[in-house]
C-alpha cells in the first residue's frame, strides 16, 4: 500500500468537493458530515466576524471545542467580499 493510498479519501462522497459557506452550528455539522464520508470540504468564513461557533462554550486558547468539533478535517479561508 502506498503513502496515497493511506491518505486518500474513500467513502460514499471521494472526489466530491464542497464550499462551507454556513456559519452557525448546524450548517458546519452538515458538512462535518459530507467529510466524514470523504468529501473534500472547503470552509469559507467571512472577514472579520468568522463562523459563529468559534466563540461558544468551552474554549482552548480562541478555538471552541464546538467549532473544532464541527469543522475538523476541513481547511478553511477567509474572504472579505465587501472589496
């Protein structure tokens, strides 16, 4: 078995690619999901405000255990569309 292998995604959604848009629990949990079942998911949060999640409840150092909950596995950008 090769290095990719080992990393590649696998599941029902390998090779499908999603934009995270949302910014409330239930739209990161959503595509939480689609990653678990080996989608390629992007999170893309708005300047300056960022997903909601990322302040409530328990927190270690400024990530919610929420936030790192619900968008694990997904790298993330962040655009300011008011430019």
């Amino acid at each position: 078995m090769t290095t990719d292998a080992l990393t590649a995604p696998t599941g029902p959604m390998a090779g499908i690619r999603v934009l995270d848009l949302s910014i409330a629990l239930t739209g990161p949990y959503a595509t939480a999901l689609m990653a678990d079942q080996g989608a390629e998911v992007i999170k893309v949060e708005p300047h300056g405000v960022g997903d909601l999640t990322r302040t409530g409840g328990f927190r270690v150092g400024t990530i919610s255990a929420m936030f790192g909950a619900v968008n694990r596995g997904k790298p993330s950008v962040r655009l300011d569309l008011t430019r």
